[in-house]
C-alpha cells in the first residue's frame, strides 16, 4: 500500500426530507482504492440519525442518514473518504 491521501467532501446546506434517506459520499483520486472513512455532522441535530457508513465500489466511501422527525431538517457534513493505491 502506497500513496496515502485523506479526501473530505464538505456537504452544506444539505436537506433531509422526513423519514427519507439521504445518501452521500467522497470520492477518491483516480488510481487510489478507499481503504476507510467515516462522516461528522456539522449542524448538531439528535433528529438525525447515521443509517449506514461503509465503501462503495472501492473507489469511494457512502454515508446514508435519516431524518427521524416529521418536518424537514437541513444540516452540514463532512463526509471523508481514507485512500491508498494497493499494490
């Protein structure tokens, strides 16, 4: 493993519909393979709630929240994706 990078997607402004999932994601560099990675709401809120947090298709990391409550909610988010060229 080689080529070490931290890549972190600044979501704002992003709107949660009630119930609905909302699903984001960081994108590696062309070449790099995602190895890890994670989100920090920037907004707090006890209303929004981390569904899932895993790799998606090797190259990026993809996050799904929910909205808990019945109204619309907006929050930021850092979604991070860790990357490194295997070898």
């Amino acid at each position: 493993m080689s080529g070490y990078v931290v890549v972190e997607s600044l979501k704002t402004d992003v709107t949660l519909p009630p119930t609905d999932p909302v699903t984001l994601s960081a994108s590696c560099p062309v070449g790099k393979n995602v190895i890890g990675g994670g989100v920090e709401l920037l907004t707090p809120s006890r209303n929004i709630l981390l569904q899932d947090s895993h790799p998606h298709g090797g190259t990026a990391w993809r996050v799904t929240l929910v909205n808990r409550v019945n109204n619309p909610a907006t929050a930021d988010f850092r979604v991070t994706a860790i990357c490194a060229t295997l070898d």
